[in-house]
C-alpha cells in the first residue's frame, strides 16, 4: 500500500489545534512532525495540506444499515460509502435487522459480510431479547462493541419487557449495554388519545407529543437505576430531551464513569418547529422535540454530561417516508452529513473544533475501549479526515451516497467539506473518488 506525508495541516487532537505534518506508513500513523523539523519522505506521496484541517476519523456508535433483511433502505457497503466519504472511518451497527442479531452465530454473519464490503472499519452489537441471555454470554467481546437492549418498541421480538430479563442482562452482562429508552406502555397511551382526535390521519407535529419527555424520562431513569443497582457499564443513547440531561454527570472522568450517554445530530439541529417543512422526514425514535430541549442537551454536551455525538443513521426509502404518520417509520440518513453539520455549528460560534474531535472521535474510542483509533498518535491506525474548512457546497441529490437517495440536510449549504478520508493509511475517499481496492477492518476492544 502507499506511505503518504500530510504536510502542513492544521491537527485538532487531544484537545490541542497545532500545525504539523503526518507520516503515514504500512497503514499507521509513523510520525507526528513539528514545523520545521527535516523529515525524509522519499517513498511517500506528498498531500499540501496548508490550510486544511486534519482530524482522527469519526466513530459513529450508533447506525442502522439494514443489512440483512431490509437492503431495499440501505446496505453495509452503501452506507459505509457514504460515511467515509462524510468523515467517519469506524462505525457500530444495531441488531435489529431481519432476522434481528440475536445469537453468536448470526452476528459473525454480518462480520463475514462486512469483511467482503465496508469501506469503513466495523463493528457489530449483539442483539438482547427476552429469551436471549445465553448466547449474550457467549460472544467473545474483544471483537464486539457491545450489548444493545431495546427498552422501547423495536423490530420483531427484541422488545425486552420483562423485568426479571433486564434484571439478568444487567446483572450478568460485564460489557456496554446500549439502550433505546422510550416507555413503550406511555407511548401507546398517547398514540391512542391521538387516534381518538384524528383518527389515521395524525399530523406529524404531534410526533413528540406522541413520543414525548416523560415516556424518554421514565425509561431512561429507571434504566439507569438498574444499572446502579448492578454495577452495570450502560450507555443510554440518543438523548433527546433537556429533563434527561440531569440524569447524567461531569464530576468524574469519563473513563471512571459507569453511566454515559450520547446526543445525535439531528437532536442538536432540528426542533419540533421543522416538522411544519420537513414532515415525516425528520420523524425519529426518539422524537425531534422543542427548542428548550434541543438547548438544554447542547449544554449537556458542551459541559460533558452527555459523552458522544453519533447519528443513529436509519435510513429508508421515500415512498417509506411519504406514508401516512401511523404507517411511515422513524428514522433517517445521517452519516454522509454528521461532521460537516458540525463544523457549520463551530462555524457559527456554538462548539470547539477540539470539543467536536473530542465527542466524535476520542470519547467514542475511550468509552468503548477501541484499539489504537480515535486519535492522531505514533502507532495508531492511520484513520484520517482532511477537511476543508472554506469550501462551501449545498446537499442535492447528485451528491448523496445513502442507497435510498435523500438527507434531512438537502438544500443545505454547508461551509466545510470532507476532501480526503483515510481508513487504516488507504486514501479511501478523494474528492468524489472513491479506491474500493482495499476494505475496513473489524473494531478490536482492548478489555
């Protein structure tokens, strides 16, 4: 494979902004260098990376790919494309494909499958359901990210609703457990109230009144409770209401912390007043919700209560998407589009380079233990994103890579963009080229 030399970009890494230059050898990240200092770089390709940024590549917790079972929304390889060449070189894939992710042996499928297509590196949750434990306990998590519950409505039967299952899971489980907390009984309640007032034709305005905080909070508190009550490692993902923020805490460390949690982009960009343009296609599990909940987890996220930001990337068609409120399904793409969306937010003041390489990046391979990525250092897989911070361009169709061919962002203009990812030293994505001579690898944990 080819050795390059980054030469004269603008690092962001361990909360530093420096200039300096990147060898890349073998696939790894050889040598850091400071201005200046003579390095010999016969055998490397030289990329003049002056006034361009160079960050570590993203790791996304949290997406849904669709493969196997549902490849008519998305597929490992389609939307591993589209996140490499969005900045994102690593990602964790959720269970609830069909057939869902529910033994040993149906999860080492999709790693096989992975293998054969991802342009990006992987890794793969095992699924949880009420009948499951054993083969939980028999997956060997030095090569998987984690554990996913679903403690609200799910895909076939990976709904876990009864007590003394979760009781079992928490108490025996010693990895991350990852939970979708939605109180599925409170939800039901409210969908029916809704039904009554307009029968199948419920607005999609009343999506986060349907799906609103309390049933968030009431499922995500007593979540949280267990896992205390058990010494559990839990992750409550997409937090999407401000009356959960309190629930978590920055007095510690985040590697000392048994408790985390993770804001999604679209919490952190849209509210319920988006409904009224975007309709059905911001409509998410959990729920968009208001302006004071979208500002109370932006301060969640800015002073370290909540850990990392992903996309829980779910995509579906557009025919999908155009159904009436009851019948269309939550979820959109994402992963082109996360670290773009958040260079616009520093762009605008709100957030640190050095806060988003921190929440996409570093937290992500510290929180769940990952093998020598998530930072730029000597020795590290070279996974690396050289992004333009001036080079405005607007979301269309012609250069959207998710399978079913539409983003939340299209129409938006986005100041930065993503012109070269490098997963494990290959250059991968390159201006709207892609070299799919070499593929990602699987996620190691160092536990």
């Amino acid at each position: 494979m080819k050795n390059y030399y980054i030469k004269g970009a603008t690092l962001v890494n361990e909360d530093k902004k420096f200039t300096g230059d990147v060898a890349i050898r073998d696939g790894l990240i050889e040598k850091i260098i400071d201005p200046g200092i003579i390095f010999d770089t016969t055998g490397y390709e030289i990329i003049d990376a002056t006034g361009k940024i160079l960050i570590p590549g993203a790791i996304d917790d949290q997406v849904h790919f669709r493969e196997p079972g549902l490849t008519h929304k998305g597929e490992i390889y389609t939307e591993a494309r589209a996140g490499v060449a969005g900045g994102v070189t690593s990602y964790m894939e959720m269970p609830n494909t069909k057939p869902g992710t529910i033994t040993a042996d149906l999860l080492e499928e999709k790693y096989s499958r992975a293998a054969e297509c991802s342009l990006a590196n992987y890794s793969f949750y095992m699924g949880t359901t009420n009948e499951n434990i054993e083969e939980i306990l028999k997956v060997d998590y030095s090569k998987v990210c984690g554990v996913k519950i679903f403690m609200g409505s799910s895909t076939g039967n990976m709904l876990v609703d009864k007590m003394d299952t979760i009781e079992d899971i928490f108490s025996r489980v010693k990895v991350i457990i990852a939970s979708h907390c939605e109180d599925d009984s409170m939800i039901a309640q409210n969908l029916e109230h809704y039904k009554q007032e307009y029968g199948e034709n419920i607005p999609v305005e009343m999506h986060p009144k349907i799906r609103n905080a309390e049933a968030c909070y009431a499922s995500s508190s007593r979540a949280i409770e267990l896992a205390k009550k058990h010494g559990a490692r839990f992750h409550v993902l997409h937090i999407s209401t401000g009356i959960e923020t309190d629930l978590f805490t920055n007095k510690i460390p985040l590697k000392e912390k048994k408790i985390t949690s993770e804001a999604c982009v679209h919490h952190l960009w849209f509210t319920d007043k988006d409904y009224a343009s975007k309709g059905t296609l911001i409509k998410w599990n959990p729920a968009v919700k208001s302006d004071q909940d979208r500002e109370k987890i932006w301060e969640a996220l800015l002073d370290d209560r909540i850990d990392v930001i992903a996309t829980d990337h779910a995509p579906h068609t557009l025919d999908e998407k155009a159904l009436p409120y009851t019948q269309c399904p939550s979820g959109g793409p994402l992963i082109q589009h996360s670290v773009v969306a958040m260079f616009e937010f520093y762009h605008r003041g709100k957030i640190s380079l050095e806060k988003i390489v921190r929440k996409m990046c570093h937290n992500v391979a510290d929180l769940f233990d990952v093998d020598r990525r998530g930072y730029i250092r000597e020795g590290y897989h070279a996974d690396l994103v050289l992004i333009n911070p001036d080079s405005k361009w607007t979301v269309s169709k012609d250069n959207i890579y998710y399978k079913c061919g539409w983003s939340p962002f299209e129409g938006e203009t986005f100041t930065s963009k993503v012109e070269k990812t490098f997963v494990n030293g290959h250059l991968v994505y390159n201006n709207g080229n892609f070299d799919e001579s070499m593929y990602g690898k699987r996620l190691e944990f160092n536990r």
